[in-house]
C-alpha cells in the first residue's frame, strides 16, 4: 500500500482586488476557483485540492486541511470583518454565514465559528483559521506570528514550518502540544476480530487511552473530587500536591552587595528539557499506606521533610557537606523549608535522596502502569527547535562566546524564524500547563465537571512530574555551582536563575571543571534544550532596588521586562 502524498498541509487566502489568492507554504500563489465564493465552497476546494499532511505515528491519523484567511479574504468570502461577540469570540449562530456553511453541506464543531473554526462532513474535517478573528492573538501564543501574519506569503511559510516540524495547527499553541502527544502516541489502533473479522478499536500500548481521575492530592479546586475540600485544606500541602515552578528572592549578603553585577541564567526549554526519558503515569493512581519510596514508580507520595538537611558532597573529598541556609529549599514552590508532612512527586522526592535525606512515605497514590509517554513528543519539539535555532545561525557547534553573541542579536535576524521559535518554545511550555487545563466559562456548579475531563490527556500528574523534575533539575545545577564556585541564587523565577558576579557576563558563573570545560551537571552555555543562555545582566543596585520593592529580580532581568507576561 503506497502512502498518500500531499501538495501541502496548509493555504493562507487572501483577496486582492475582490479576487481570492491562494499562498502556498513554498511561498508559490495557488489559483482559486472562481467558484470558491464562501466558507462552504473553500472548504470544498481545499478537500479537492488534496491539503493535509501524512500521519506522525505508526497508529496515527492524517491531519486535515487547513484554510488560514487574512482579512481580504474575509470580505472576499462574506464573513464578518470582526467578532462582534468578544466574549464568547464566535459569530451569532443566526448569522448569514453559518447558515451558507450548514446549506453548503457541511457541519461546525460546537465552538462554532470562530478563530479556529472546525467544519465537518461525514469523515472528511477541514480546519480554518480567521486572522482578523484572533487566530494567532497573544491569549493564544503564538509568539510573534500575528506580526508576520501582515504579509500572507510570510505567514504561509511560517506555518508550513511549523506543520513541517510540529504539526499542522489546530488552535493555540497549547492544543497544538496535546493534539501532537496524541499523534505520536495515539490512543487507539484499529484491528480485526479472528472469528468475525469485523474491525474493533484496542489501546495502543504506552498510550493514554482512556480518561483516568486524578489521585485525590492531584485534584484541582474545581474538580468534583475536592468538593468537600475546605478552603484551608486548598491551601494545605498536606492535602493537595503543590509540584509548581520556583519563586524566590533573598536579599544579598555584603560580600555579595560588593559584587557590581547580577547575571541571569536561563534554562532553554525547561519543560521540554525535563520531559527527556521522564517515567511518567499511564493508568490509575493506586492508593497505599506506608509504602517504601520507590524513584522508578511514578506517583504522588505523603512525606514529612520538615527539618531535613540539604547536603551534597564535595567534588574533590566526595565527603558530605551542608549547603548554605541562603539555599532555596527545592521541595517548595516558594523555596521555604517544609514544615510538615506534604504531597511530593516522585521525581522531588528522588532529588531529596540524592541530598542525603531519608525518605520515610506516610501514604502514597502510585501508578504501576507507567512509561515515557512524552519521549516522542519530547524528541520531535527537540529537533523543531535545534533545526529553527540554525536557520538563525544558532548551532550546538558554537563555541560560548559565539553563542552569547549570536543569542544577543537574535532577534535582529530573520523575523519570520524568530516567530517560528517562539511558537515552538510556546508550544513546548504551553502543552505540559493544558494537562492541567482548568475549567473556562459557565458550568452547573463549582465542582462540575468540564470538557477538558472527558480527554486521556487531562494529567494532573504528568504535568506535576515534569514541573517537579525541571524545579529540582534547576536546583541540582545550583548546587554544581555552588560545588564549584561558591555562588549561591540570589533569586529564581522558574528557569531563570540570578547569580552576583564580578564580570558582566554569563561565563563568569557557570560551574567548570579544572581544565575549563563544562562541569557535567552543572549549568552550561549552549542551544541545546537543558543547557542555558545569558538572561541578562544587571548593576548590583539595580537587583537591591528591585528587592526593596517586593518584586523578584529574575522577572525582569531580561532587559527590564515582565518575563512572566512575556511566558
């Protein structure tokens, strides 16, 4: 059986002189029919035309077509200019232009027509993206692509990129992450009974196949698992899983005031880089009493670390030593020390094994059935990234000084790979967050149900695991430098890290070994997933003054912006 072939996965429309134009990813114009007079009979020519692109996966499916339309393509196809309805961002349902695609044959999903319209008909789906509407606005990050969406030729090669090394957009960046775990590791595959040979669907192994509850920790406010959880028991570790991202800041000690500069390290891709080879929970969380911690079972555990020692050993003596009380602590999303019993996921409470401390579970929700779900999707946004890093001239090759220079001018290269990075980097950060998607709009009551539980790919617990492997990744590298050079943070934000330094450059604090090299585990100069870059650097007073306004440095050490915002 040969595979099917595709011209393109994609087409971005636009209209000039009342006459549609087709741009295609390779940058060509694709004639259009003069019969392509609305949504209907566009959808019926990008079927006829052959859009889509070939299956991820073994088991997976083919994507559909996909229509991007700019805003002279809008009026050329009777749509609205605008969405009068910024609420709930769809035309009326009474609209002209929902009623010709429902008498042109076909269907719209229940979110309507909007940004990101679906139009179905019997087996056949045909996807549409409305650029005036808000396809690519900031809620959905896509990064910069809104900007390149004023030239369509940009834009349709920006998104056949993307297509290309992610997959054909569907929606926001976040949904583009899911549905690309999906098409690598698809839930189901078809296959025939012996005896009546009729075709039955069976779960792919090492797939999330079917929806699973959360472990009563993992469960977010609103689910209905937590409608008896009391508003202090919300706020209690020892009732719900608090695996976040770390924040923290301290004030300087006077050696280190002396310093005159602060240097950023950023952590490149940190979700991403944590999600590498990352066990993570395929089944039903299991509960049990009194478990032996196990680091190779994925799961949730009850441990009391309150008054435990952060030591690490020296790298000449291998003798233990404590590190300074400065330390974060790495078991808290704000880095004070536990005061109490508290819910860990397993890859937290594997960190506090590798600092000397006993690990003693009181409980534990475990998951037997368990697998490197997000390798796949791990390796493919990888190679995205590394391969639009090098249309910039970013390669893992580069020496640390070219590397800093080139991170330094990036964004002065070619706009349209820089927007292609940032919706990549987007989709990395942004697909781990939708495991945990919260409940959006109306709902019967506080603890209803929401559509984001009926998917498998509604984890709590994966999402836990890879933020709770990236915090203590981030905070083993701070121990390397601490081994090696004596720094201890002065502040965290997530995967930026703020360093007093002598020298106003990166290469002043990251950890080395005697002969100049990397200190394998430490951090490390580089493109690479993992590795990190210079976030910024700053005058010693200008991190005191921050300090003394009660906001965190690492949020705005990047050339004085909001870097939470920018995320």
């Amino acid at each position: 059986m040969t595979e099917k072939t595709y011209p393109a996965p994609l087409l971005v429309l636009d209209a000039k002189d009342g006459k549609l134009l087709a741009h295609g990813t390779d940058v060509q114009l694709v004639d259009v029919p003069a019969d392509v007079v609305d949504l209907a009979t566009a959808a019926e020519w990008a079927v006829a035309y052959g859009l889509g692109a070939g299956p991820l996966s073994q088991y997976g499916e083919a994507s559909g077509p996909l229509l991007v339309l700019s805003e002279g393509a809008v009026e050329a196809l009777g749509l609205p200019a605008r969405l009068d309805d910024r609420k709930r961002l769809r035309v009326s349902d009474d609209h002209p232009a929902v009623k010709a695609v429902e008498e042109g044959g076909w269907k719209l999903s229940r979110a309507g027509l909007a940004p990101w319209s679906f139009l179905y008909r019997d087996r056949v789906e045909v996807h549409v993206a409305t650029v005036p509407w808000g396809a690519f606005a900031d809620h959905l990050r896509w990064g910069g692509i809104e900007d390149v969406a004023a030239d369509p030729a940009a834009l349709a090669y920006v998104l056949g990129q993307y297509a290309e090394r992610v997959i054909t957009p569907s929606g926001s960046t976040a949904a583009c992450s899911l549905a690309l775990m999906t098409a690598l590791r698809p839930p189901t595959r078809l296959v025939r009974d012996r005896g009546t040979g009729r075709p039955h669907r069976v779960a792919v192994e090492g797939s999330l196949s079917v929806p699973v509850d959360p472990a009563p920790p993992e469960a977010p406010d609103e689910h209905p698992l937590a409608k008896d959880r009391t508003r202090d028991e919300a706020k209690d570790p020892a009732h719900v899983l608090a695996e976040e991202a770390l924040a923290w800041h301290r004030e300087p000690t006077e050696a280190e005031a002396a310093a005159p500069y602060v240097v950023g390290l950023d952590v490149n891709t940190a979700f991403l880089a944590a999600a590498n080879r990352l066990t993570v929970g395929i089944g039903e969380a299991v509960y049990t009493d009194g478990p032996r911690f196990d680091k190779k079972v994925p799961g949730c555990w009850l441990v009391d670390l309150s008054g435990a020692e952060l030591r690490t050993k020296d790298l000449v003596t291998k003798e233990w030593k404590t590190l300074p009380a400065e330390f974060p602590s790495p078991f808290t999303p704000d880095g004070k020390a536990p005061t109490g019993p508290a819910w860990y996921a397993t890859p937290t409470l594997a960190y506090a094994v590798e600092l000397g401390i006993e690990v003693r579970p009181i409980a534990a929700w475990l998951r037997p059935e368990a697998g490197g779900y997000l390798d796949l999707w791990h390796n493919r946004l990888r190679d995205a990234y590394m391969d639009t890093l090098a249309d910039l001239g970013i390669t893992a090759d580069m020496d640390e000084e070219a590397f800093l220079a080139a991170m330094a001018t990036v964004k002065e290269r070619d706009p349209e790979a820089v927007a292609l990075l940032s919706a990549i980097k987007q989709t990395a950060k942004g697909g781990i967050g939708k495991l945990r998607e919260r409940p959006q709009g109306k709902r019967e009551g506080r603890n209803a149900p929401w559509p984001a539980l009926r998917r498998p790919t509604w984890r709590p617990d994966i999402r836990a695991a890879v933020i709770s492997a990236a915090r203590v990744g981030a905070h083993r590298k701070m121990v390397k430098t601490w081994n090696a050079l004596g720094l201890v943070p002065l502040a965290v934000l997530s995967d930026c890290v703020i360093y007093p330094s002598a020298y106003p450059t990166a290469r002043a604090v990251v950890p080395r070994k005697p002969d100049g090299t990397p200190l394998p585990g430490g951090f490390r100069l580089g493109p690479n997933p993992g590795y990190c870059k210079e976030e910024g650097v700053r005058p010693m007073e200008w991190f005191r003054e921050t300090v003394a306004k009660g906001a965190n440095p690492a949020r705005f050490i990047k050339e004085g912006r909001d870097a939470g915002r920018e995320e």
